[in-house]
C-alpha cells in the first residue's frame, strides 16, 4: 500500500480553513481518486510542540491508495483539479511524500 502525506507548514501570516479541508476537500479527493485505489484519508490537525512551542504545521493527510501506479494515475488524471482546490482553504503551498507502508 502507499501513503501520500500532505503536509501544511504553518507560518507568519499562514491561513488554514481546517472546515472546508475537512468538509469539502477531503471528500473531494476522495470522490475523484476512489476508482484509482484509494482507500482512506486520515488527517491530523497540528499541536504545540512537546516543549510548547507553537505547532509548526496546520495539519497533515495521509492518503492510501492500493498501489504507487494507481497513484500516478489518480493525479494525471485530477491532479489539476485537486491543486485548483488548495487556494479555497489555505495560502500554504503543501509539502508531499510518498511512502510504502511497510508494517
């Protein structure tokens, strides 16, 4: 299975609509990807750090799909329309990774 992790850092002047991105972008992903393997989302919103420093990211998704070619084709397909979503909820360009989960 692969994991794509999106990943929003925080900073001056940083702003994340975390209801829409869990309202509206989610599912929409979901909706768009679901016939190209992927199987769940899960979102985690960011929190101060251990020592109480400010949460240096507004949150992070990790996207499961069945496999790495299902993927590719999930984004050459909707990839234009997922990105053309990211200004409705945030002025923070995201981070990504692409992992194998491995246990």
């Amino acid at each position: 299975m692969i994991c794509l992790t999106v990943i929003y850092p925080t900073s001056s002047g940083s702003q994340f609509d975390r209801k829409y991105y869990l309202e509206k972008h989610i599912p929409f992903v979901g909706g768009l990807c679901k016939p190209f393997g992927f199987k769940r989302a899960e979102v985690s919103e960011g929190r101060p750090g251990m020592d109480g420093s400010k949460a240096a990211y507004h949150c992070m998704a990790n996207l499961y799909f069945e496999s790495a070619d299902e993927l590719r084709k999930a984004f050459a397909k909707h990839g234009a329309e997922i990105m053309a979503d990211i200004p409705k909820y945030t002025n923070v360009e995201p981070t990504t990774y692409v992992g194998e989960i491995q246990g």
